[in-house]
C-alpha cells in the first residue's frame, strides 16, 4: 500500500507543478503580447518530472526508512508499574 501512496503523491507532485509552470508560462506569453497557443511549453515537463522524482525518492526515504526487515514484526509501547517501555520491532525466530 505504501508504495502506492508514494506513486500517486509524486504523479500528483508533477502534475501540480507541470500545471502552475504552463499557467505561469502562458500569463508571461499574454503579457508580452504572444499567442499562448503558439509558444512550444516544454520546459514545464522537466521541471514537472524533476517535481515528481523528487517527492517519489523523498516518499521512499519517509516511508521506507523506519521500516522494519522482512520477518520482523511490530511490538508496540506498552505501560508497565506506570513506566512506559519503549516497542520496536523484533525479529520472528520460530
């Protein structure tokens, strides 16, 4: 499921980033007295992908960098005598 999440939130990056550069783009082109349609917008599309490569390697990093190994599963904090002992994950020896 995670890595799901972290597909979708880096499309979702470079489509939010490709649109404000094109709309940015093409106000710049109606100021200077272009026609919007005329102007070949593609540097839009980098910045768009360099948006979303960024979220995805930075999703990976968020996400994936406290996981725990395969095999292991989560213990999670508990009260004992009124003192909180710290979880984390253990490994599944059987």
């Amino acid at each position: 499921m995670r890595r799901y999440l972290i597909i979708l939130s880096a499309l979702g990056a470079a489509i939010i980033v490709m649109s404000l550069v094109k709309a940015w783009q093409r106000r710049r082109a109606i100021k200077a007295g272009l026609d919007p349609s005329d102007i070949k917008i593609s540097t839009s599309y980098i910045i768009g992908g360099l948006a979303g490569l960024l979220v995805f390697l930075i999703g990976v990093m968020a996400l994936e960098g406290g996981a725990g190994a395969p095999g292991t599963s989560y213990k999670p904090a508990t009260i004992k005598d009124g003192m909180i002992s710290s979880g984390g994950f253990k490994d599944n020896d059987n």
